[in-house]
C-alpha cells in the first residue's frame, strides 16, 4: 500500500459513506424488516444502508489503489455555511415557521458557493419554500407549521 494512497479523496468518500451506511443500519436494527413482498418499516432503510456501505468499500478500495484526486484541505468556511444552517433550521422550525425556517436555510447555505448570486437565492428560496410547502405540509400532511408559535400559531 503506498502512504499517498489514504490521502486520495475516493478513499475519504469511502470511509465517509460507510460511516453513514453502517450508522443507518445500527439505527435500523430496531426495525421490523419483514419480507420484499411484506415490507416492514426498517427494510428499504437497511437496504438503502447496505447499498451505501457497499459503495463506501468500493470507493476506499479504489482509493486504496491510487487512483483519485488527493485531498487538498478542508474548506471551514463550506463546512459551516452547509452544517450551520441545518442546525439553524432545525432550531427555528417549531418557532418560526416553515415560512421562515426553510428560506434562511437556503439563503445562508448558498452562501457557501463562490458563485453566490443574491437575487437567484431568493427566488430559489421563494420557490422551494411554496413548493415545500404545497407538498409536505398541504400534501402529505407532515406537521410542520407554515408559522410557527411565535406568531400565536
């Protein structure tokens, strides 16, 4: 095996995918799977785990090889403008709203891009959030308030 090899970023993906897949699975284990023609609530999780896990080991293997990119560095500022705003959102949902939650989640986390355009984040905030909307909330009926309980809701 040669030393450059785990800084190659096919290896890093890998371990990053089977780290997620073997969680998902831990998580699932709780869960009926039941049968392919009888489902039960931890199948198509287990499945969806299982095939991640798998694809984590070719990519790290591949990576072991050689071949792929090496890792040049962690972008901080990326990180923080994609994690910071799910932890923003997740925190303002039940008081703010969907209404605001989700259009501040989009606008702050396009600000990770270095092709970041104001008047384009807007309108793909704007749209998101009615089609989030219309579908969760109107269609599916997932109970997240369009305004939440700091505006009496």
């Amino acid at each position: 095996m040669n030393p450059k090899s785990c800084s190659s970023s096919d290896f890093w993906a890998g371990i990053i995918y089977m780290t997620f897949g073997i969680t998902a699975l831990l998580a699932a284990r709780d869960y009926g799977l039941g049968t392919a023609l009888k489902m039960g609530p931890g199948y198509f999780p287990s499945l969806l785990a299982a095939l991640l896990t798998l694809i984590g080991i070719a990519s790290a293997v591949r990576g072991l090889r050689g071949k792929g990119e090496p890792v040049s560095g962690l972008n901080l500022r990326a990180i923080l403008f994609i994690a910071g705003p799910i932890i923003l959102f997740a925190t303002l949902l039940r008081g703010a709203g969907l209404l605001i939650a989700l259009p501040l989640l989009i606008l702050v986390s396009s600000c990770a891009s270095a092709h970041f355009n104001l008047k384009r984040s807007l309108l793909l905030a704007a749209g998101l959030t009615a089609f989030c909307s219309t579908v969760f909330i109107k269609g599916l009926g997932i109970p997240m308030p369009l305004l939440g309980t700091w505006f009496g809701n």
